[in-house]
C-alpha cells in the first residue's frame, strides 16, 4: 500500500491542530491533578497500555488529547522511548504483594479469604442525577472490619499446585536483565512466554474484552472460572550500583489466574497488567488459557490476538486511512474505467478466410 504526503497544506494543518487545542483549552497544574483524582481506573488504563507508570504523566496525556484513549497512550510511549532505563526491579511474587482486593469464584474458602475490596459489582447503577441538581454527592463513609484482611495473601494456583491439581506451567525459568523486553524486541511467533505475557498487559482493553468474551461464548477451547482475581500494589525493589537493596515506592497492579478443567488436571491462565483493570485480565487470562491449541487462524490463536490488541498499531493502521491516498485510489479508478471501455467495445468481427 502506498501512503500519499499531504503537500501544500502547511498552513491548513497548523491552523488545524490550534483549533484542536483552543477547544481544549489551557492545561494547567489544577486541571491535571483534577483529572488524576477524579477519574483513577482511566488513569491506570492508559498507564498499562503504554506500559508506563506516572500517573501525572497520565493524566497529562489525557488532558492534552481532550480524552482520546489512542491518542493519549500513544503521547504517554513516545514520551517513555525518551527516558533511561535505569536499573531493572527484582521479581514481585504474588504471595508479596500489598492486596486491596482478592476474590476467587472457584473457591469459596480459598486460603487467606475472599477479600472484597473497592468494587461496583454489587452495587445499584443508578446515575446521581442530583448532582445537575446542584446538590453534593457525598460518599457514605467506610465503617472499619472488626478484624482487618492480611495484607499479603497466598496464590491460590500455588495452593492448587502443591495439591497436584494443576497441570505444570509454562515458564522462561529468566530473571532479571535475560528477561526479553517487547519493548525493544519484535515480536515473533512461537511468542516468547515473556514476550506473551508483557504484549498482553499493555494491550487495548476493548480488543481484550471483544477477543476475550468471543472465546467465552464458545468460539475457543476452554471456559474458563475466575481462579483468583487480585488488585495490589507491588513494592518495586532495586539494587544501587553500589550493592544496597531498597524499595522505589509501590505501584498498582491487577492479575487474574482462570482455570478450566482439562482430563484430571486444571488448566491455568494469566494475566497481570499495571494499574487496576479487572476486566482487561479476566479476558486477557482468558486469551491465554485458549491459546493452548488453539487453531490457525483462530481468534484465540496466540499470533491473531496479540497483534490485533495492540491498540497503538493498530489504531494508528485504521486512522492513516484519513490521510491522503489519491494516487492509489485514483489509479484503481482509471483501472475500473479501462475495464468498462474493453468491455463496452463491439468485438471485431472476424476476418474472411482466404
């Protein structure tokens, strides 16, 4: 396919993107900690999908682009590609990580205990339309559990492993700088397990879900049942180069495990993502599951799903078709007329034979 530069247009396209701007206004310190605090799941969204942690920066991304998802990650990788990579963090392993919530739909009485957490699933939606009223919607206020959750809670798949229950994962056995980087590496198929697992986390959350929920209506392999389903925040520990070990602060994190039944033994799907996004890891552990043994061509197949999530790719394939393609187009139109012209000519009539 060819792509047509826009020419002669300088001042149209400049004159443009003002516009964009001034409808968006002036951008200021109060605006972006307005938007950080006002709406912090579509902060940790964009945060995984440009797989990169700095809220600020999020929310800046989001104001610039007036709200635009695409656009806005697409601002938040770019900017990353700019910075050092200073030290790579130690492993965070599950049975470590600060939970804030931690359900299982598997298991009732899984060990540690079903912890709850921030959520809407159980609630009324009723929009508080008394807000355009002007009136405050204030929040009721938390009332303490009599005996606080753990903090650290234990892998439920670890659990299951340890009771023979699970078939033996897939893993890179890799740490630490061997771990292969998506980021600076193509992806090539048969994926990498790291390579698998990292495309998944920044993925389009929408692409997740369509591929994810087609797969649990029955056009993959496995339904699957929510293992463990977690929200935490990870303690990012790293090494000085001098040798001391200290911690750079926490991020939020989400990781869902799904299992499905598979002869005597479950089947284990995982996903992890920055930032909490329950449903980006249901479906993105769902894709994993399915994967195994999926057919060619098949959406749940590991080449299809992971290049159709990248959301920055593939978005950006589908906007270019706005820029400029006359000649392509115009050429495909003098072929359909030179086709209508031969077939409109009366045919020759046949020479005598001699």
């Amino acid at each position: 396919m060819a792509y047509v530069a826009t020419r002669g247009g300088e001042r149209a396209i400049e004159q443009s993107q003002r516009l964009f701007c001034a409808e968006m206004g002036d951008i200021t310190p109060d605006r972006i900690a307005e938007i950080r605090a006002a709406m912090p799941y579509l902060i940790d969204r964009i945060m995984g999908e440009a797989s990169l942690y700095d809220e600020d920066l999020a929310a800046l991304a989001l104001a610039q682009t007036g709200g635009e998802l695409y656009e806005a990650v697409l601002l938040l990788r770019a900017w990353r590609t700019t910075q050092p990579r200073i030290s790579v963090a130690e492993p965070v392993t599950q049975d470590a990580l600060f939970t804030h919530r931690r359900i299982s739909a598997a298991f009732k009485d899984i060990p540690g205990g079903q912890v709850l957490g921030p959520t809407l699933d159980y609630a009324h939606r009723i929009l508080a339309t008394t807000v355009l009223d002007g009136q405050v919607s204030t929040p009721d206020p938390v009332t303490p559990a009599k005996m606080a959750s753990p903090p650290r809670q234990p892998s439920v798949s670890a659990w299951q492993a340890e009771n023979g229950l699970l078939s033996p994962a897939t893993s890179d056995h890799l740490t630490g700088n061997d771990i292969p980087d998506v980021t600076r590496e193509p992806l090539l198929f048969p994926a990498k397990r790291a390579h698998t697992l990292q495309s998944l986390a920044r993925a389009e959350t929408g692409g997740v879900l369509a591929l994810g929920y087609a797969a649990q209506r029955g056009y993959g392999q496995a339904h699957p049942t929510v293992n463990e389903l977690r929200l935490a925040e990870a303690e990012i520990v790293v090494t000085h180069p001098r040798g001391t070990r200290f911690s750079a602060g926490r991020v939020k994190v989400s990781q869902a495990e799904v299992v499905s039944k598979k002869g005597s033994q479950l089947e284990l799907g995982f996903s992890a993502t920055m930032g909490w996004n329950e449903v980006k890891v249901i479906a993105a552990a769902t894709l994993d599951l399915n994967s195994k043994g999926a057919p060619k061509g098949s959406a749940t197949e590991e080449e299809f799903f992971l290049y159709h999530t990248e959301g920055v790719e593939s978005s950006g394939f589908c906007i270019h078709f706005k820029l400029p393609h006359y000649v392509t187009f115009q050429s495909s139109l003098d072929a359909m007329r030179d086709a209508k012209a031969r077939k409109a000519a009366p045919e020759k009539s046949p020479e005598p034979a001699e």
